[in-house]
C-alpha cells in the first residue's frame, strides 16, 4: 500500500496531463497533431517545475516504463494477421521497401552525421513503422535515454504535420487513385493520427485503405524489436571488450533478450485475430491504449530536460526530415513500377 502512495502523485499528474494533451489535440484541425506530441512538449516544459518535487519522481517513472509497455500491448488488440492478407500482396511489397530505406537509410545518414546509434535507430522507427508508438516500443529494447526518445517523436511529428498539407495536393496533382493514395498514405506517413488526417483529406476510400496499411505496418514492430534486442546485446558485448571487462563468447539467447511485453503484443494480436474479440471492444481498447500512450510520452517528458535535448543539436532533425523524405520518395516509385499509382 506504502508504495502504490509513493505512485499515487505521478500517476495522476499524468493522467492530468494526458487529459490536457487530448483536448488541445481536438483544437488542432483535422487533429494533425497528436496528443501525445503535446502531451510530451508540455511535460518538458513543466520538468524544471516538477523537477524540484520528490513526490511526483515514483509515480512518473511506473508509467515511463510500465505503463508504457502496458499501452503497447493492449495495441495488438486492434489489430490481426488477416489484416496483412486483405490488405494485399502490393502494400506488403511497398512496406518492405520502404522499412528498408528506413533503417538501412537511417543508419547510413545516422553514421554520416557521427549521431548516436540508439537517438538514430528510434528515428528510423519512427519513420519506417508508426511514429510515436515504433519509437516507444524500441526505447526500452536499447536502453534509449529519455531526451533521445524526446527527440525522435518531435523529429517525426514535424514531417508528419507538413505531410498532412502537402500530400493531398501532390495526390491531386499526380491523379492517384483511392487505392493508389491510401497506400502511399499508409506506408510514408508516420503517426496514425496524421495518416488519418492525410489520407481522408483525399477521399474517404483513401482513409479506409490508409488505415488498414498503417494498422499492418504497425505488426512491424515485433520483428523491429527481436531485431534491436541482438543489435544491444553486441554493442554492450563491445563496449564490454574496449573497457577490458571479460566477456564470455555465447551464441544470443533469444529467450533471454525477447521483451515480453512484445510477447504480449504478439498474443493480443493473435487473440484479435481468432474474431472473438468484438469491433467494438477493440475499438474501446484502442481509445484505452491511446490515452495510456499519451500519458506515457508525458512523463517521459517530464523527466526530459529540454536543455539535455537542445543539446542534440540541429543534425538529429536533419536526419529525419532526410529519412522521412527518402520514405516518401521510394513508396511512391514503387508503387509506379507496381502501377498502383
């Protein structure tokens, strides 16, 4: 009981803050920006303030990691693997190229720019699977500080939201079909709110299709996360070496380093996909995981000192504006040479 007290403060100063977060989000039009972007912004404005209260310290730091991965996992409730069959064979061909260009673009410019790895690798997640929650899922898997995570979902709403202005006129402009659209939509805008926004800009069929393909690209999560999980295992295993610290050679444990919060995710989305779970529930369970989300970003911004951030500098924005922008390019060529344009 003691200790669910030393919560109580922090939990509740985020769900204040989550609360805050979604409704200026409703302000916005077309809800361009999600909550958990203000959610985040608001908490590193308050961190200065909040900082100096030991009381607040508990409880912000449970929903930073545990609510955080709670938020993850009931998200596979919305989603199902026969999404990935109705969506078609040429938005899976799409989203592998685009995934591609992601990391593998990411991690060049990443190395271009002599950037940290793991502020790097959230970026191209972000870009390549679906913003806000790509980068959350990953942020614990390497062990990311907070001001990393801090600066990936804002240099990925910054695209997002000149996104949402420019993709209906160049959809209008290059005459893209619904289909054509909703795909392009679906595999290069990044946060779920802004691929709603865009995508519906055009048409509804397009926001349907948009949708599914975001809802699918989302499952790339699981794979990310397995792959991130090896990759922070070698890196400490090297850091380990160049410090002179003895490391014992041993083939990576999977059931070891697999987050099983994932796992999770993983059986919540095979459950959605028996049909047992109603459209309904799922869509309650989608506004549930959504707040938790919102309220997770915002306690990560909470302890984020936008000092600490700023300190990053101008290349980490850079880089996702270039990812962002190689994402656009190659979905969209790919979809030329399918002729689903």
């Amino acid at each position: 009981m003691s200790k669910f007290k030393s919560y109580l403060a922090g939990i509740l100063l985020t769900v204040l803050l989550a609360i805050t977060a979604n409704q200026i989000s409703g302000w916005v039009p077309n809800g361009i920006i999600s909550g958990s972007v203000f959610a985040l912004l608001i908490g590193m404005a308050l961190n200065p303030l909040i900082a100096k209260y030991p009381i607040f310290k508990d409880g912000i730091q449970f929903v930073s990691k545990r609510v955080l991965k709670f938020s993850i996992i009931l998200l596979g409730l919305t989603l199902s693997f026969t999404q990935v069959l109705n969506v078609g064979k040429y938005s899976l061909i799409v989203m592998m190229f685009t995934l591609l260009t992601a990391f593998g673009g990411g991690y060049l410019v990443g190395k271009l720019f002599n950037m940290n790895w793991k502020l790097s690798s959230l970026i191209s997640a972000g870009t390549g699977i679906c913003g806000g929650s790509a980068i959350a899922a990953v942020a614990p898997t390497i062990e990311a500080e907070d001001k990393d995570v801090a600066y990936a979902i804002s240099a990925t709403f910054i695209f997002d939201v000149l996104m949402v202005i420019l993709f209906p006129i160049a959809g209008v402009y290059f005459g893209m079909s619904d289909l054509g659209y909703g795909l392009w939509t679906g595999t290069a805008v990044n946060d779920t709110s802004s691929v709603v926004a865009a995508a519906y800009a055009f048409s509804d069929a397009a926001g349907a299709y948009a949708v599914i393909v975001k809802l699918t690209r989302t499952l790339a999560i699981v794979p990310m996360v397995m792959m991130f999980s090896i990759i922070n295992l070698r890196v400490k295993q090297k850091e380990q070496i160049a410090a002179g610290e003895t490391v014992t050679r041993q083939k990576v444990n999977i059931k070891k380093i697999f987050p099983f919060f994932i796992l999770l995710f993983l059986v919540m989305v095979a459950v959605k996909s028996t049909g047992i779970i109603s459209d309904s529930l799922s869509s309650q369970t989608s506004t549930i995981s959504k707040f938790l989300m919102v309220m997770a970003l915002g306690s990560i911004g909470l302890k984020t000192n936008f000092a600490d951030v700023a300190k990053s500098g101008f290349r980490p924005m850079l880089h996702g504006f270039i990812v962002s922008t190689l994402v656009v390019v190659v979905s969209f060529v790919v979809q030329v040479f399918l002729g689903q344009v």
